[in-house]
C-alpha cells in the first residue's frame, strides 16, 4: 500500500510538474505578443509625430521664406523708387543746364545778327539804297520779334532755376510757393506824351519801325538816356529829316518840301505826280511788311 501510495504520489508530482511546466510554457508566449503590440503602436505614433513636426517644419518654412521675399521686394521697391527719383532730378537738371546753354548761345546769335542787319541798314541808307534799307528793316523787325521771345524764355528758364534753388533749400516751402506777380512796369509821362503827340505810331509801320530804330541807336551806340527830353528832341530830328513829308509845312508857292525813306537829303518833287513803277522785289518786301503798296510807294525812289 505504501509503495503504490509512493507511486501514485509521485505520479501526482509528475503530473503537478508537467502541468506547472506546461502552465509555464505559455505565460511566455502570452507576454511577448502583449509587448509587440505595444511596440507597434509605440512606433506608428512616433511616425505620426515625425510626419506631423515635418509638415509644421515645412510650413513653417514655407512662410519664413515668404516673409523674407516680402520684406525683399519692399526694399527693392524702395530702391528703385529712389533711383527713379535720382535719374529723374538728373534729367531735370541736364535739361535746364540745355536750356541754359542754348539761350546763351541764341542770344549771341541774335546780338550778331542785329549788329549786322544795323551795319547794312546805314550802307543802304548812305547809298541811298532804299532796296537795301527796306531788307534791313525787315531784319530789324524779325529780330525785335526774336529778342522778345528770347527774353520771355530766359525768364521762363530763370524763374525755373529760381524755383528749384528754393526747393532744394526749404522742401516743405515748395508746395506753398506762388510764382509772384510783375508790377506793371511805370508808363514815363514822356513816352505817353510823345505817343499821343504823334498820331503815326503804331498806325506808320515803316515810320514806327525807324523810330525803334533810332530808339536802339541813340541808346546803345550813343548814349543817350531814354527818359530825357534831348532823346526825344533827337527822334524827333531824325524822324523829320527821314520822313519829311510827313511833317511838311505848305510854302506859298504851293509846293511841298518831300524826300525818299532811302535818301539822305531831302529833294523837291513836283506837284500831281503819283504814278510809281513798284519791282517785284519791292511788291514781295512791300507784302511781306504788310504795308499797303500805296504806302510803300511813297518811300520810293523814282
């Protein structure tokens, strides 16, 4: 009894044993899935994590180097801009230096060319070349045209140059600056008097002509000061001895004392001759002055 008990109990271990083997067998495979699948989930996490800091990196990127493009293309806004501004002030610059530069040179022109139209104005008129006197007034008269328009132009560009000056020295001035009004330059009571007293000025074209003539001669060439009364007893002279039938005094044998615009000494001419054969030379200076060919003819010689 006892040694079959023995062996039963021994029997009982074995199986204990190989049950407690087997039950130790298996815990094992149950605790290695259990930590794969954590391991899996542990690495898709850190995947998502990975993919998600590189999508932020990416954008962040992304506006980083939008900003920096933005913050470029205003600084090369603001430069260019400016240099616009440069090359414009530049260009302004050169263009009134041009200026500048071709109205000096216009007017040196203009003062040779008045000096040579006054040379043969006083050929023409000690030849007694009316022809000649007439081409020399005209020349005379284009180029009174010309300094007038000259001067007007130098004052323009004057006035700019002013202008510019100033907005140089005081920028916030500049949009407040007016350009300020001429007085009205004062009328000389003797120059009002003078014209009032000959009726011909401004009608005359030739004799007003000639007195702007002498105007210049008396002067420039001789001195004389324009506001006394020896510079208008002199026009008045040389305006009587030039054109004297226009201040001709009746004589009682009926005749009148008359001379040519082209001659320096006055000549009689004889009553009730009126017929004067006009050149077409003389026809095309006469239309060019506009002077009636009447008028003109009266200042030819026969």
């Amino acid at each position: 009894m006892e040694m079959k008990m023995a062996e039963e109990k021994e029997e009982i271990i074995v199986e204990t044993e190989a049950e407690e083997t087997t039950a130790t067998e298996e815990k094992p495979v149950e605790d290695v899935s259990s930590e794969s699948s954590e391991k899996v989930e542990a690495s898709d996490n850190e995947e998502e994590l990975s993919d998600y800091s590189k999508n932020v990196q990416k954008r962040i990127k992304k506006l980083t180097e939008r900003n920096k493009n933005a913050e470029r293309d205003r600084e090369e806004a603001v430069r260019v801009a400016q240099q616009l501004l440069n090359e414009n002030q530049q260009l302004k610059s050169r263009v009134q230096q041009v200026d500048t530069g071709y109205l000096s040179e216009y007017g040196n022109r203009l003062g040779a060319q008045e000096a040579a139209a006054k040379t043969a104005y006083k050929n023409s008129y000690d030849a007694g070349d009316s022809d000649g006197l007439l081409a020399a007034q005209e020349q005379l008269t284009q180029i009174a045209v010309d300094k007038q328009k000259y001067a007007s132009a130098k004052q323009r560009v004057d006035q700019q140059q002013k202008v510019a000056v100033e907005q140089q020295q005081a920028p916030q001035q500049a949009a407040q600056m007016q350009p300020t009004q001429q007085a009205a330059p004062k009328v000389d009571p003797k120059a009002k008097g003078s014209a009032e007293k000959n009726e011909w000025f401004g009608e005359d074209e030739i004799m007003t002509q000639a007195a702007f003539t002498f105007h210049r001669r008396l002067v420039e060439e001789e001195g004389f000061d324009p506001q006394s009364e020896d510079y208008y007893s002199e026009i008045d002279r040389r305006l009587r001895t030039e054109f004297p039938q226009k201040f001709a005094t009746k004589r009682s044998g009926g005749g009148s004392q008359v001379a040519s615009a082209g001659n320096s000494a006055s000549r009689n001419t004889k009553q009730g001759r009126r017929s004067v054969k006009l050149t077409h030379s003389q026809v095309a200076i006469a239309k060019k002055l506009g002077v009636p060919l009447e008028q003109y003819a009266k200042y030819v010689k026969d």
